[in-house]
C-alpha cells in the first residue's frame, strides 16, 4: 500500500500504488446551470460506442434527474450508504474513503448491480424532491423545491477504484493524459472493477463476456477534438481540456481556471477518495445545502456566490470562459479576454474561437436599392 | 388578431438582450432545445427567468422564480397582473395611446367603434400613405417588391376612421391607420378613461367611452388578484409582484408561450391577454422587450417568395430556370380541422358557426407526405379512424417510417428519410434567423425510395401517360430533371428576406456547416421592430394592437373584451364559461338565441355556449363528470424526446423517454423496449389506488371518447380504450395529470401483435408498426373541436406571405385550429405494475421512488450523509 495526496481531500490517503500524476490529465467541467437533459451527449455516446450486441443497456454517458434520478438504481444512495455518514474539517476530508473503509483483507467497499437495476435508466426524470403543494405555487430564489440534471461520464479518476481493484491489471490510466483504460485482450470479466467503481461506469458486456468503458474518445483527443459527448453538447455545459497537475496551474487554461482559480468546478462525491476528473459547476437554485454539500463537497456554497457574482458582471473572465463551452469542437489550450471579445487557441497555437460576450444587434435598410428588395420583420 | 397578423415572436437568441423573461407553459430548454443555451447564458448576463405553468417543469430547473397556474387559466392570470398595472398607473401612457387601439371610443349603442363618418356630416376616409389601396382583383407585386401594407378600396372603405377623446379640446378627435407611434397627431392627448357624449350626424347623442375604460371596469370588477387567485390557483403575492416586476422592466421583458397552454380551446385568449400586459408595459417590439407565441415552426412567410413554388400558373408553366413563374391560384385552402371534426362545418341549434369564407368541402381523398399529425397523431384519432376514414376513398401517404398514418393509407409511398435526401432543399425557423439548405447526402439510399418531390412529379408524369397532357409532367420539369434548385431560387428572388441570395451559395456554404442569414430588418428578428421603433403600423384596420374586437360575431360570442374562457373540457369547473361579472359591453348571445337549453352541457354544445360567471361562481362550480367519478385535468404537452408527431420512434431514444426504459423488457407485458405513461401527483395516486409503475385505465367523456359509438363497437373499442402506465410525479399540481404527445399509437393490428406474439410486442404483424402503448393512446382522450371566434368572415389579417391584408379565411393564420387537446378524466387501476405483473414495479419495490422511499433514500435526501459542513473553499 502507499501514501498518496489527494488534493480534494486536502490529505493523505492509502492507494495500492504510488503517486503518478499524468502530465496533464484530461478533464470536464459541467454547468449544471446550463444543462438541459437533452440527453444529446448520451446519443453522441451511445451511437457511436454502445450499439453493438451485449451493449442494448449500457449507458457510458447518461445523464440523471437529482435527486430521483439514477443510473443504475440508486447507485449513489448505495456507495453513500455502505460508506456510512461521513464528515468534513473545513476543507480536509475527516472521514474514510472507500478505500479506508474496506473491511480487513477487501481493498474497498463495492456492491454488484443487477440486471434490473440498469433498467429504467431516465428513472426519476423531471421530479423534484418534495412534493408540491399549495405553499410551493410560488418559488424564488433559492428554490425549496427542486430538481436537477446531472450528466455523467467515467471520471478518469487520479485513484481509479476499477484500476486497483483488477487482479490482473488489466486496467492502466495513460501518462501522457490520464484517460483510463480497460485493455480487453487482457480482461476476463471478472468484474472486479464493477463492483469496484464507486460510480458505476465500468460496464460488463455478457456477449463478449469482458467489461468495457468511457474511453474518452482517446482516438479524437489524441488528434486535438473534443469527445462526442462534449462537442455534441447543445447547452454548451461541458467545457473539455486538460487539467494541470496542482502545481503547475495556468491561470489561461480554462479547466485550471474553473478548477484551481475560481473553483467554480467541484469533484462529484469526493469523500469516496477517487479524485474524480470530471467537475461539476453545482446548481444555484437549489437551497438544500446539505444535499449540495453531500455530492460536491465543501466550497460548493462558495462555488455558487462566485457563479452569481459573474452573473451580476463582477467577474466578466468566468463569465467568458464559461461562454467559451463547446464553441469549438477542437480542445481549448488557452484563452483570453480582451475587452468584450473572447479568444482561444488549441494545442497547435490555432486560434479557434474569437466571438463577443454578446451578440450585436443589427438594424439593415428597409429598401436595398441593388438588390432591389423591401426588408421586413414581418413578412 | 391584435397584430393583424398570424403571431409574434423574436429570435431566441435575443434573450440575452433582456432583463426579464416570462415563460407561460413555454418549456424552452425541452422543446427549443438548440436555442436552450441562449437562455441559460441570458441567466449568466443578468436576467432573471420566470416560469408559469401547472408544474415545476424542465425549464424551472433553469428559473429564477416560478409560479403554478391551473391548466389553461394563463389569460386569467395574465389579466389579473394587467388590472394591478391599471389600478397603480404603471402602465407606458405614450406607448399606450400611440400604438394601442386603448384610447380609441366604443359606442355604448352598438358596442362597435366609434367611426369619423358616424359624427362628422359628409365625412370622407382619409387618404393613407402607409397603405397602398388597390381595386378588387388588381395585381400587386411579388412580395419582394412590396413597399408597404396593401388593402383593397373595398376593405379600406370598411375600416373607416376611427376617433378618441381630445382631453386638450374636450372634443372628439379622428386618428386613422397612418396615426401609429410618432405620427399620432401631437394636438392630441386622448382620454383613456371616462365616458363622453357624441352627436351622431342624424342628430341622437351616443355615450362612448375609451376601450381602456371598458377594459378596467371589467378587470377592476371581475380580474382582481384575489379573484384570479380564485381561478388560477396563484398566490396574490405572485400577481402583484410578478406585475410590478414586468411594468418596472418596460423594453426589457420577454413573454414566451409555449404549446402547453395553446392547446386548450379557447388557447388565443391568452395571447390577447399577454398581448395587453405587454402593450401596458410598452414590452413589444424590443430587442430585451417583446412576446413570443411559440407553436410549432409554422411561419412559412418567412420564405415570402414561396408562392412561386405554390402558386405556379399550371396552365402557363415556366420552364426557363433563369424566369420567375407566372402566379395564379387554381386550389382554395381549408382547415383540416373539419376533416378531424367527422368532415362537417360547426352548425348548432339554428346557428351555422362555419364563416363562408372557412367552408369546408368533404373530403374524397387526402394525398400527404409526412404530417403525422393529420392522421396517425391527430386529435381523436381513434375517433377519425372508426367514423371518418371510412367516408373517404383513397387515403395517399409519404413517409419513411411507419407510422399510424400508415397503418390506414390505402397506399403508402416509401419516401427518402432526411439524412438521405438526394435533392436539395431549403428551411428556416421561427426561432432564429438562419436560411439552411438541405445539403445532398453524400449517403446511398437504404432502400430503394425516392425523394417526396420525385413522387409528385412521377405521379404527375403518369397523368400524362394517362391523359395525353404534357402540362402534368412539365409542371414538374426541374424535379424530374434531377435538381429543383431553380424553383427554389425562384422563391428566393420573389421574398423579401432571401432575394439577392443564389441557393447555389448557400448550398455550397451549408454543405461546410454555415448557414445564411435571413435578410429581416433586424438581427436579431423582433416582430413588432418596425411598429415600435419606425411607427409603421400594424396589420390591423386602425393600424393600432387592437385589445378590442367589435365584429359582430365577437360582440355575440362574448370575446369583445379581453376575457378568460375557462376550458371546454380541461377544466375542473363548468366549462367554457366567460369569467366576467355583468358589463355593459358584455352581452353575449344565450343557448336560447340557438335555440339551445343553457343547461345542455354536452361536449358539442359548449362550444358556442357563452356563459358568463364570476370568479366565485367559477371556483364553486364543477365539471359536470365529476359526479362520475371524474378527477383530473389531462394535458398532453410536447416534451425533449421526440418531435411532435414524429412519434418517439427508436429504441435507443424511447429508452431515455421517461421512467419505463428496458431494453430487456424483463416485464412482458411491455409494448415496446419503453411505453407511454400518464404522471399524477403521489397524494393523487394514493387516493385512486394506485401505486406507481401500474397499468391504469384513462377514461375520458363517455359521450365522444375514445370514439363516438364506443358502446356497439367492442371490437374497436377493445383497442382504443387506452391502457398506460401511471408515473408518480411529485413535479405536478394535484388534480392535474400529464401524459406526453408523442407516443405512437395504437392501432388495430398493434393490439393483435400485442395479443398474439409470442414476445407480446404492441406490433402489427404484417407491417411491423410498434405502438408505444398496449391499448389506446394519449388520442383516446381527446377530439377535435370547432372554435366560432377562428371561423369569421369578418376577421381583418395580413395573408401569409407579404404585406396584404384580407379580411376572413386565411390558411395558417386566420382559421379553426386543430390546437385543443385538453380533457376531463377518470382513472381505474387495471393491472399491478411488479415486473411478473404482481406486485409494485421494481424501482417503488426497492424503496427508490416518492412515496415509497426506504431510510437510505430518505437520508440521501437531506443531504444526511455528510455530517458536518465545511467552510471556506480548498
């Protein structure tokens, strides 16, 4: 066993094997603010990776309505569950991860899904979490009746339950972005990992009898695009790119500006000790704190006073860089602000999104004389 | 009808232009989905969102503040926050007076405006320079080259003048159609409250009074928030200080509405009471500040020019692909809607409702191409199919998957699916201001179809096999010779927002991805712009949005003033009713003028039952199937998984469709990998019975649903009666129940594949159509009604295309709709919901569902897994 730091938890924590940040680690930050549920990144996903046989259920991306909404069955209400009420100091993690929480002799606590808890995966769609009621007609900010829609993907986790969880190492997270892997040649389904997994994205396949995964669409990420579900995203939520490792953060890289600089973006249940890579921006209109706090941790409150301070245009850099979200289906290396003008480059040092904070208005002639024509707004 | 033309909206995209943003049932992130973004990014720039509607809906989840209304009360609502605005004088007084038709007298006598001609010996209509007058039958220009709004001197004779209150004179003074905006004539501030007495040329004096007081004695008397309270179920709080919000954001507030809430009868009244909330607060006709009614992508005026591929002179055909066509009408358009009513005009009692103008022709054959809606998804479709289909003869139909309306077309066109289109096209949307083309697939055909084109000119080419006469096939020339782009581009040249575009271009630009923008007057597209800010005037006869409608036929029906019509069957209370108390303009014709009885409240006489009832007298009142054992209020709104009556269509998207997704259908019972279902609020639930994952029973009137005649045809009533699950749905009102539009129904051979194979898929087996739902469908409930107020020949209105206005029919923007879909209705358990057909469905069994959630589920929800809190951020 080994001592490594994991940042989200602001301590040490045992892990199977030492410390081995990638360069940079590919990495999301979602809007829950923006999200729609339009399901279009489940789409993109599934037509593209999961229509083949022995993969009718598997949903590598999909996107559940909080708080009744999960995919499988109440995936989290069980990890959450089997890890026991837990707390924070400040910002130090004060309980136990899944690994601490192993009982002697297991390397983590898991539970196996069954076969029908992947059925009904939009469960819970659309439903808040109280029923209405004559008091709740009339709802402001904070809302105390609410829902909302969170998307997943795998999380290319820095401490990956699947990967130490395999007896054969049959899977590796990559150096030169961290995507995580299961190399199939090598799996025998014994489904390790999928018990593993504290957010259940590793899937097994019972046609081809091994397990399979977001892949991260490492094939389109190695040329500079975006994953499908990403660039396919039509809230524009999902801002894709390379997380720096802590100590090497660039305030121009728009994933370490809205992890590291604003912490805008928050780990998805980070007391289970994976350090996700996947972030969430957490909704604003929620007023449950309690429930916020139990799925992003602390600093999610902070999270949401500086998201309305953009708002209110005391912050103008996150606002456009969350403007900048699927503006471009290449990767964002770097960006810029300039007065009302948004800039941002790829990898390559291609400028490939420059567009204004706002769209101008524009008022054209009533008669154009060459073209010899009448403009209308009504026509 | 206030604009005088067929609706308003704006680009979505100007909602970041806006500090406020109403959204009446208008569920923007579900149903515009590709324009979501511009609303969550308006939110990230300031503005606050506002959503009304029966549930906590998708797009609350993206709302600053919400407020629940009762189904189909939005004109109530709407009315209630103009009478505060009235009541505090927070209303826009120049915009008011110079753009609205509020200052202009209404005659006591005859409850019709107050002409020039009436008062002034030998008065002579103006001369107007912001209308081109022409004689009946005059050629006018292509619509390209219209400079200004067109009318016949027939018609401009009939408009007259019309006249306000000189408050500096203390006399009457006359404004015309030219007097919008800046041109109002500057000697003249017009009274908008009191009453005055005129001199009529013949001598006899007239009271009169401006439209604005008639409007506030009836709100101030029949619309107060506690009154509205009373109807609509919104907190008094949430009237006033949503109205209060609204009239301190003048040019900066949005009203959106959305499909929801127009699906109900009398749907239009709530257009003309927003329309009024933002005319008050000076909301129309601004980047940030305007109303958009958003039904469907209905607006073909944008392709203005598309009367060159339309109207084409079969007899002078143009085959010069470099010359316009020659235009001339041969076809009449009706509504569909007499076709979904059982091919019948609306004649009750004594009365025939049906404008002459709006008169339908029985129909012999229908030929179309797509449009589920028309058949497969119409309203009381089972009803159409036992009593309608069989008095037409041949039913043609287009289509690349099959759908119910191919389950009983007599002949069924396998037709290119769009992503293999192998000719050209071209779009726009109501939403935004993009010009698209339809780029050629690269693709190879699956099987062998043809494009929808190719079909009607090969039909065409067979008439002249037939008859000898080229004209069939020449009529067709370019589609047959493999490219239509110059009937497109001849559509192009001829509209006002495309001409000086070569199609060729936008092809080319749109095979990289880039589409061209629409020429409109402004970017983005505000209808109302040029109204507001140039003073050009609307599409009315005073030229003003007119909130008061003195046609005869609106005086009979109660509709003069600006009302709220309780539903026609959507509602708990008595239906139909006007929510006014007595008002002297307000004399609506009685059933006895029908020589109806006015306690005949069957489904067919509410129609042109006009009522009138308090507020009190509303919410005291019930829906006369209650007695029966009748609950709930059933909408069928449009949601983010399918697209209207394209119906949820692939496994993969219907897995996602709601809660009952399994691809592995562990239940048997299920139609399909997923189903259809109806949601109702969990205390709902308890007290019917039924728990949540049950199959259930949805009955609506027994008189006409599922199908008139129900009750000797069991064979066909065995597959209609409609079967679905119930979903407990925290998100809705009690005593409402939502059921989506989309699933594809049942049909006669779905319900034998259901029964007979030995997989138990809804399925036919010959044509393999796969119904989202065992028995029924969301059709079983619902019909198709015939609205009196949509069938006048009375109605002045721009045509579709270009700047001339008519007056009655008009298809598309001046006729019955098919928009209700709105019904009462009991719910009956029929079977257990447990996956063995025992027994609770799974996810309840498990304790993961409201209502019967366990102890972790229920900590999980407050959030009780993390003890103690953190502080500041890491």
């Amino acid at each position: 066993m080994a001592e490594v730091f994991n940042w989200q938890l602001n301590r040490m924590m045992a892990y199977p094997y030492e410390e081995s940040r990638p360069v940079r680690q590919a990495a999301a930050v979602f809007d829950t603010n923006k999200c729609i549920g339009c399901q279009t990144c489940t789409m993109a996903c599934k037509t593209c990776w999961t229509s083949g046989n022995g993969q009718e259920y598997m949903l590598w991306n999909n996107v559940e309505t909080k708080p009744w909404g999960s995919y499988p069955l109440a995936w989290d209400v069980r990890e959450l569950e089997l890890l026991g009420p837990q707390n924070w100091d400040g910002d130090t993690y004060a309980g136990k991860t899944i690994y601490e929480a192993a009982a002697a002799g297991e390397k983590n606590i898991g539970w196996i899904p069954t076969d029908m808890d992947y059925a009904y995966p939009n469960r819970g769609e659309d439903e808040v979490n109280v029923s209405i009621t004559t008091q709740r007609y009339h709802l402001k900010m904070p809302h105390d009746m609410w829902f909302f829609y969170l998307p997943r993907v795998c999380n290319h986790c820095t401490y990956a339950a699947c990967l130490q969880g395999c007896p054969r190492q049959s899977i590796y997270k990559r150096q030169e972005d961290g995507i995580v892997l299961i190399d199939e040649e090598r799996c025998r389904g014994y489904r390790v990992c999928y018990e593993a997994c504290p957010y259940k994205k590793v899937f097994y396949n019972h046609t081809t009898r091994v397990s399979e995964k977001c892949v991260f669409c490492f094939p389109a990420v190695e040329q500079g695009i975006q994953p499908r579900c990403m660039r396919n995203c039509i809230g524009k939520i999902r801002s894709f790119g390379f997380l720096s490792r802590p100590e090497e953060v660039r305030e121009d890289n728009p994933i370490d500006f809205l992890v590291h600089v604003r912490k805008v973006g928050k780990p998805l249940y980070p007391q289970f000790g994976t350090e996700p890579n996947v972030y969430y921006i957490p909704p604003i209109h929620v007023a449950s704190d309690d429930f916020l706090t139990m799925m992003f941790g602390p600093g999610c409150l902070d999270a949401i006073d500086s998201y309305k301070k953009a708002m209110r245009g005391d912050d103008p850099k996150l606002l456009a860089v969350l403007l900048l979200a699927v503006s471009t289906d290449r990767i964002i290396h770097r960006y810029k602000l300039s007065g009302e003008t948004i800039e941002a480059w790829d990898e390559n040092g291609d400028k490939v999104v420059s567009m204004p904070l706002k769209v101008p208005t524009l008022e054209r002639v009533p008669y154009d004389e060459d073209l010899e024509v009448y403009r209308y707004n009504i026509t | 009808m206030v604009t005088g033309q067929q609706s308003l909206d704006f680009d979505l995209s100007t909602a970041e232009n806006s500090n406020l943003i109403t959204l009446w049932g208008m569920n923007w992130i579900a149903t515009k989905m590709p324009e979501g973004h511009w609303l969550t990014e308006a939110r990230l720039h300031g503005a606050k969102v506002v959503t009304i509607a029966p549930e906590y809906q998708s797009t609350t989840c993206k709302a600053d503040r919400h407020v629940t209304i009762r189904t189909a009360t939005d004109s109530a609502f709407a009315l209630g926050m103009a009478q505060v605005i009235m009541r505090d004088g927070t209303y826009d007084e120049k915009f008011v007076k110079h753009h609205t038709d509020l200052p202009l007298l209404v005659r006591a006598d005859t409850k019709a405006l107050l002409h020039a001609k009436d008062f002034i010996p030998g008065y002579e209509n103006d001369t107007l320079t912001t209308v081109q007058v022409i004689e009946p039958g005059e050629a006018v220009a292509l619509a390209a080259g219209q400079d200004r709004q067109i009318v016949t001197s027939e018609l401009r004779e009939e408009w007259g003048d019309q006249v306000v209150w000189n408050t500096r004179t203390g006399a009457p003074a006359v404004v015309t159609h030219d007097n919008t905006g800046d041109n109002f004539p500057r000697n003249v501030d017009p009274a908008l409250e009191g009453e005055f007495t005129v001199t009529l040329v013949d001598g006899s004096s007239v009271k009169v009074r401006p439209v604005f007081d008639a409007i506030k004695e009836l709100l101030d008397s029949s619309y107060t928030p506690e009154q509205v309270e009373m109807v609509t179920w919104a907190p008094v709080a949430a009237i006033e200080e949503l109205a209060a919000d609204i009239a301190a954001n003048p040019t900066k507030t949005l009203f959106a509405m959305g499909m929801g809430p127009n699906h109900f009868f009398n749907n239009d009244n709530k257009d003309r009471a927003i329309l009024l909330l933002a005319a008050l607060t000076n909301n129309i006709g601004h980047y940030g500040g305007s109303v958009g009614s958003y039904s469907g992508n209905y607006r073909l005026g944008t392709f203005g020019g598309i009367t060159q591929w339309t109207t084409e002179d079969p007899f002078d055909i143009t085959l010069d692909p470099e010359a316009p066509a020659k235009s001339k009408k041969h076809w009449k358009g009706e509504s569909a809607h007499y076709y979904n009513y059982g091919d019948r005009p609306l004649k009750l009692g004594n009365k025939m409702f049906t404008g002459h103008s709006h008169m339908p022709t029985p129909t012999k054959t229908m030929h179309f191409a797509n449009s589920n809606s028309l058949l497969g998804n119409a309203k009381g479709h089972h009803d159409v199919v036992v009593n309608t289909l069989p008095k037409i003869e041949m039913i043609i139909h287009h289509e690349w998957y099959w759908t119910a309306s191919c389950e009983y077309a007599d002949v069924v066109f396998g037709v290119d699916a769009w992503p293999e289109r192998q000719m050209p096209d071209v779009y726009g949307s109501v939403t935004n201001s993009f010009l698209q083309a339809w780029v050629v697939t690269p693709m190879e055909r699956v099987f062998e179809t043809l494009d929808d084109m190719q079909v009607n000119a090969l039909i065409g080419q067979k008439f002249t096999e037939l008859t000898g006469d080229q004209r069939f096939t020449d009529y067709w020339r370019f589609v047959l010779d493999g490219d239509p782009s110059p009937y497109i581009q001849r559509v192009f040249d001829a509209g006002n927002a495309t001409k000086g575009y070569r199609f060729s271009d936008l092809h080319e630009s749109c095979k990289k991805g880039t589409p061209f923008y629409m020429m409109f007057r402004t970017s983005p597209k505000v209808l109302g712009w040029e109204q507001t800010y140039e003073s050009k005037p609307w599409y009315t006869k005073s030229g003003r949005l007119e909130f008061y409608r003195d046609e005869p036929e609106f005086i009979e029906y109660g509709e003069n003033l600006p009302v709220h019509r309780e539903a026609v069957d959507g509602t708990h209370h008595e239906p139909g009713v006007i929510m006014a108390a007595p008002h002297p303009l307000l004399i609506p014709a009685q059933p006895s003028d029908y020589d109806l009885d006015i306690d005949d409240l069957s489904t067919e006489m509410r129609q042109v039952r006009h009522v009138m009832r308090t507020a009190e007298e509303i919410a005291e009142s019930t829906h006369p199937l209650m007695a029966d054992g009748f609950s709930h209020v059933l909408y069928t709104p449009k949601y983010r998984h399918a697209c209207h009556s394209m119906g949820a269509s692939t496994d993969a998207e219907v897995l996602i469709f709601g809660p009952f997704g399994d691809f592995y259908r562990h239940d048997k019972r299920k139609p399909w990998v997923s189903e259809g279902y109806v949601d109702m609020h969990p205390d709902d639930a308890v007290e019917l019975g039924v728990q949540d994952g049950d199959y259930i029973w949805v009955d609506a009137d027994p008189a006409d649903r599922p199908f008139k005649g129900w009750q000797d045809n069991p064979e066909a009533y065995h597959a209609f009666r409609w079967m679905v699950r119930a979903r407990v749905n925290p998100s809705l009102a009690p005593k409402v129940a939502r059921a989506w539009f989309h699933f594809h129904v049942s049909s006669y051979g779905s319900v034998e594949g259901h029964e007979s194979r030995e997989d138990g898929l809804a399925r036919n087996p010959r044509t393999d159509y796969q119904s989202g739902y065992r028995y029924g469908s969301h059709q079983s409930v619902t019909r198709a009604w015939l609205r009196p107020t949509l069938m006048t020949d009375s109605i002045n209105r721009k045509e579709a295309y270009g700047q001339k206005i008519g007056k009655g029919f008009e298809l598309d923007v001046y006729c019955a709709d098919g928009a209700p879909k709105e019904s009462f209705v009991k719910f009956t358990k029929a079977e257990d919901g447990g996956e063995d057909g025992t027994g609770t469905w799974h996810p309840a069994a498990q304790g993961f569902r409201p209502g019967s959630e366990n102890e972790a589920m229920t900590k999980f929800l407050a959030g009780g897994y993390i003890e103690t809190q953190g502080s500041s951020n890491g």
